[in-house]
C-alpha cells in the first residue's frame, strides 16, 4: 500500500487523539483475525468481543484510514438498492429477513455512540432532496415501502417545506428522515477502536495482511508477522486490492470527493441548514452535503469509477456546491480529499464464507455507515452459530462485472453516463 497515512481531511485535522498503534512482529495466536479497522471490522470486532471471542484486527495503514475515516458522515437507512430490488432478488422469507434489517444499521451505530460514549457530533435528521416530480413520486413510493417494513421517521416535503431545511432554490421537494442523521466519520471509528481495545481486543497497524494460508486454523500473513485464528473475517471493502482474488473479481473500487469549506459564520450556515440536517439529492450520482461542528459546509460528489484520485478535487466539487449555493462563492475551501467506497454490480453488498471459518462483507456501493454496523454484528452472530440473518444476507446474487476487469470501467462508466443523462434531462 502506496499511503498509509490520513489524507489532508478535515476529519484528520480535528481527529480526536489516539494511540500509536504497534505493528505485528512474530506470531500470535487468537479466537478470530479481522483485516481491515474500517466500520466493518471495527463492529464486528466489537460484537465479537462481547460475545466473548477473543480478536485481533491487522489494519494496512491506520484506524479509519479507508472509506470509514473520509465519508460524508452521512447516516442513511437502508440499503444502496432498496428493499423492493431485495424482494425481487431473494425468496420471500429471506427477503423480509433482508428487509426488517434495513433500519437496524443506523440504530447500531447510536446505541455504540451511547454504550461507548464516543464523540462524534452525532447529529439527528437527513434529507432526501428531490430535483423533479419523478424523483419526488419515487421518494413517496420509498416511504410506502419503508413503512411496509416498520420505518415510520419519513415525512414528506413539498417545495416550501423543504426552502425551510435547505437554503437552495434547486428542489421541488424531498422527504425528512428523522432517524438519519450525521457524524464525524474519523472520530467514530476512532472511538469503536478505543472501544475494542477497552475489551481486551489487539489493533495492529501499519500491518496489511499479504497473504492468507486457508486450511482447520487459517494463518493471515503481515510483512513481519503471522496471526494463527480460528477464523477469519475479511473487512477491507475498497482497499482490499488482490488479497483474495475472487472477492475483487465481483467489485470495483470507486473514488469519490469531498471538500470542506471555512468554518461559516452563524447566520450564513443557519441560512443554508436551519435545523443541521444532512442532505442527499435523488441523482443517480448524487451531491451530498451538510454541516460540521465547526460549522463547515462539507460537500461531496462526482464518481470515478476505478478510483483514480483526480489532480484538483475542488475544480470538481466546488462547481457542485455552488449551482446547490450560489451564496458561497465567497467562501474559502479550506479541505479537500478523496476516498473509495466498493461497487457491486447489482449495488447491493456481497455477504459470505469462503470455505468455512473465512468470512466476508464488501460492497455496500456507496452507502455503507449504516449497513457496515449492521453488517459487524451479523458476522459476529454468524461465527457464533446464529447464522440466519447472515445467510439471508449471503444468499442476494453476486455478479461478476461485464467486461472483467479491462473493461469494467468504461462498461460501468457508461452506464452512469445513461442515469446521469436521465437525471439532467429530468425523464
Ligand atoms: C468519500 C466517501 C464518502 C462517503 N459518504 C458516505 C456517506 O455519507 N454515507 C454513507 O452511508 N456512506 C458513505 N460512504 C461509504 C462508506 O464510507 C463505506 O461504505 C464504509 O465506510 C465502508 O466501511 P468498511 O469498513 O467496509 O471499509 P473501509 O472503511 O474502507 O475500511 C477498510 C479498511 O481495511 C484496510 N485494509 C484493506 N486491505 C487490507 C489488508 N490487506 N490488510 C489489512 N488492512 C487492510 C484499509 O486500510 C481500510 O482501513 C462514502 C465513501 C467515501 C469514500
């Protein structure tokens, strides 16, 4: 791995402070190996430390280094897809399974803030923001649908309602979860890892596991170390590269950007967000924005897929924030980063075993704070022996990607292109 330090982010300049982690030398010996110290493994470490399991976790660079330290902090329910593409995808009861899940994420993730009292700007309440009645229409469909399943936080926003959220002009409507909500990404994942070193779990960074020998005891190899466990849990999305090539046969990393402005002052950022809300748009690539702490608009968007990190982030993204805030032309960007979530073609996560003591969870294609919290818990009851909810999970297709990976890229590139040109013309 090229970098294996923080980017120049807004969440690594007001991280909160943690321990110099060491690397693995020589062997040791455990109940469960998880690679990667994203949400993903971080919550399944921690689920698995309270069932008693005892866990070593091999980070590559550092804790939060990947997806899970650069998002956009936005806590969205349910899945990349929704629930009516799982209903189509899975058998009935599998599919209610799949979908009773679809709200649990987000509940997961706050009640591991409450349980240990981690600091993160938790921040209630996100909003779907809806371009035309097309959109608008799809939102309310999604409502009945989530409320088929127990969700009832939608409220829907006609164009006024939603000139009250957001101080932008661009919206006939959207629709208020009042379950979603925002957090400081890094900080979260910082505050899981403290907490699973509270529970007696080892974090080893700057330690990427090479190389694994499958077999009745699994050994994970680092440059100058090994981990024997029982079992292993694979949990480096995006960042995972060949390590296990048949998982990187079935996705595709893809770079998305973000930048920070200077912290606005009172009345300019409660003209913007009145009530701290985070907001999404209904594109298909879609803009995503909302506020920090300190008061920063942080703005995100733009997919490249494959996830080369482009020369100048901001001639990208500050165009976005400005056809959103034309107000903010003024505005320093003081921050801006990239970070790669993982792709699957049906944009719905891959759950599994590969053989029988290695697990995996990867894809969640762009939305994944919330389901990478539910995914950690269904890996721990999984090793603990309660498998249905992870094999639900397990049994959603995974499809190769048209064209391997030489043409991947440019196959999936333009099918964005087709969604994207929808979205602009409105149809
Ligand atoms: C810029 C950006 C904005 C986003 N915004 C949002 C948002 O607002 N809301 C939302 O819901 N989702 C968002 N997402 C998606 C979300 O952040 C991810 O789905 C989620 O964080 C994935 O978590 P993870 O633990 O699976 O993977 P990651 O957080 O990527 O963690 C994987 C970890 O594994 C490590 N690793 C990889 N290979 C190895 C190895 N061989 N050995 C050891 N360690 C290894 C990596 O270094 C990394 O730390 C965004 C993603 C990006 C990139």
């Amino acid at each position: 791995m090229a970098h294996t330090d923080y980017p120049l982010s807004y969440y690594a300049a007001t991280a909160t402070p943690a321990p110099q982690r060491p690397r693995l030398f020589g062997e040791v010996e455990t109940d469960v190996c998880v690679v990667g110290a994203g949400y993903t493994g971080l919550s399944s470490a921690l689920f698995l430390l309270e069932s008693g399991f005892r866990v070593v976790l091999l980070e590559a660079a550092k804790v939060g280094f990947g997806a899970s330290g650069r998002n956009g902090g936005q806590i969205v329910n349910s899945y990349s897809r929704d629930i009516d593409v799982i209903e189509r995808n899975l058998p009935t009861e599998q599919a209610r399974l799949v979908g009773d899940m679809a709200f649990e994420g987000g509940r997961i993730l706050r009640a591991l803030v409450a349980r240990y009292n981690i600091p993160c700007d938790l921040k209630d309440g996100g909003v779907f923001a809806a371009f035309t009645s097309r959109q608008m229409a799809h939102l309310q469909a999604q409502k009945k649908l989530w409320e088929r399943y127990g969700h009832d936080q939608l409220e829907p926003l006609d164009e006024r309602d939603i000139r009250a959220v957001v101080g932008s002009q661009r919206y006939v409507g959207g629709m208020l979860d009042r379950s979603g909500g925002h957090i400081h990404p890094l900080n979260l994942a910082l505050g899981e890892a403290a907490a699973v070193e509270a529970l007696g779990g080892a974090i080893y960074e700057q330690s990427p596991a090479v190389r694994i020998e499958y077999g009745a005891e699994p050994l994970v190899h680092t440059p100058a170390g090994r981990v024997r466990a029982k079992f292993v849990i694979l949990a480096g999305n995006a960042y995972l590269n060949d390590l296990v090539p048949e998982l990187a046969a079935k996705s595709m990393p893809c770079g998305t950007q973000v930048i920070a402005t200077e912290p606005l002052d009172e009345t300019l950022a409660a003209s913007l967000l009145p009530q701290d809300y985070c907001v999404e748009d209904c594109n298909y690539l879609l803009d995503y924005y909302r506020l920090s702490a300190e008061r920063r608009l942080i703005y995100g968007g733009g997919v490249i897929y494959g996830a080369r990190d482009p020369q100048d982030i901001i001639a990208i993204i500050r165009p976005k924030m400005l056809r959103t805030f034309p107000q903010l032309r003024q505005v320093k960007i003081d921050y801006a980063w990239s970070g790669n979530f993982l792709l699957t073609l049906s944009r719905l996560p891959q759950v599994g075993r590969i053989g029988d003591n290695v697990y995996y969870s990867q894809g969640c294609s762009g939305h994944g704070v919330t389901y990478t919290h539910l995914a950690g818990k269904l890996l721990a009851e999984a090793l603990r022996g309660q498998a249905e909810r992870f094999d639900a999970f397990a049994a959603l297709p995974h499809y190769p990607f048209p064209g391997g990976r030489l043409l991947r890229v440019p196959f999936t590139a333009l099918g964005a292109w087709y969604y994207n040109l929808r979205d602009q013309l409105g149809v």
